[in-house]
C-alpha cells in the first residue's frame, strides 16, 4: 500500500509543468535550474522537484527514470502518469477505484488519517492528488500501450490475438551406455598395467574409434 504526502502549493500549474516536460527532452538532472530554465522560478515551483521524485520519474539525484521517458511518449504520457497515481496513491484507490475531484474530503481524510497532518497539508495533499488526477488517464496500462504499435502491422483478425508458437521440443537421440570391466592380471610387471591402460584410454579418446553402423 502507498499514500505519496508530497505536494505543491501550485497545483494549478501542474497541467502546465507537466506539458512543459514533454516539450523538452529529458535533462541529465533534474535541478533548481532547470526548472527555472522551464519558466517556473517561484520558490513555490521547488516542491515540483520532490513531486517528481515521488511519482517515480527521477531517481533520489535528480537522474531521469525510465517512466519520466516514457512520459514523454506524446502518445501515452497520460497512461503513464496513471499508473504512477494508482501505484504512488493506492491507499486512495482502495477507498473508492474512481475518485474525482467531488471526492476531495474523502482523499483529505485519508492524509489526516495517515499523516496526523493539519487541515491546511491535508487540503494541500488532496489538492495535489486530484489536479493530476484531472491528467492522468487511469484506465489500461502502459504495456498495453506498448503492445498497440507491434499490432499496428498485422491483418485485422489477428490483432486482438497473438498466437503462441509453440517451441519444438528437441529429438531424443536413442544412445547406448558401456560399463568396461577390466580384469588385471596377477603381475609385478608394472609395464602391463601400463600397456593395458594405455589401450583403453586410446580406444575411449577415439584413436582407434569402432566403425558405427549407419542409422
């Protein structure tokens, strides 16, 4: 389960930040001036940075994630930003699968519940949640986005389904297993023990290989 408490006092803005985002490229780091570098330079915006962070789309250093890439897919950055809400706020999702923005006291007592949190962080945190909500695509995933494209080639008919090739399973060769015996003479000659394990590791090496019959 998972309740992500950050938020921005700015989320009004956040539909812009975020088409802000897919503008651009992803940037080796995410920083203070990058996003001033974006257009939001308030001292309000720095809480963007942890916000992202907390969705999975940096790392701790500020390094893009594979997420925040697929973001930028202009064709399923909604999808992706779902599926970041129902794993990041799923305490949420378990209270209600469909939540909207008339849901607002309900997800706001979820924080207080959770956090002992003030009317005022609660409001905040709720506030945060249902303006990316209003983005967010939550139906689907993104690998299912990611299957359409391989799809895209193929006959009408096979579309909805892909038939499974089933591997073929490799012969079974029929072979035959030796067990030699090998009886010592009573000697002290030790060049007959020589000669006679000298022959049969030259036969099992293959010098002298004994014909095969055809199969």
């Amino acid at each position: 389960m998972a309740l992500l408490n950050a938020y921005v006092q700015v989320y009004g803005q956040l539909a812009k930040f975020f088409e802000a985002l897919r503008a651009g490229q992803a940037p080796d780091k995410f920083t203070r001036q990058y996003l001033k570098d974006l257009g939001f330079k308030s001292s309000n915006h720095h809480a963007l940075i942890p916000l992202l962070k907390g969705l999975g789309f940096l790392t701790a250093d500020g390094s893009p994630t594979a997420r925040y890439l697929e973001f930028l897919d202009k064709s399923k950055w909604k999808k992706v930003l779902g599926q970041a809400l129902k794993e990041k706020y799923s305490d949420i999702f378990v209270l209600k699968a469909s939540p909207t923005k008339n849901d607002k006291d309900m997800v706001e007592g979820k924080f207080k519940s959770t956090y002992n949190y003030s009317d005022n962080v609660a409001a905040l945190c709720a506030s945060t949640f249902l303006a990316l909500l209003e983005l967010a695509d939550l139906s689907g995933s993104v690998s299912e986005v990611e299957i359409a494209p391989a799809l895209g080639g193929l006959p009408d008919e096979l579309k909805t389904t892909v038939p499974e090739v089933e591997t073929p399973k490799a012969a079974v060769r029929p072979g035959f297993h030796y067990n030699i015996q090998i009886h010592l003479p009573a000697t002290k000659d030790i060049e007959i023990y020589n000669a006679i394990f000298k022959s049969v590791r030259d036969h099992q090496l293959g010098l002298h290989p004994v014909p095969r019959t055809p199969s």
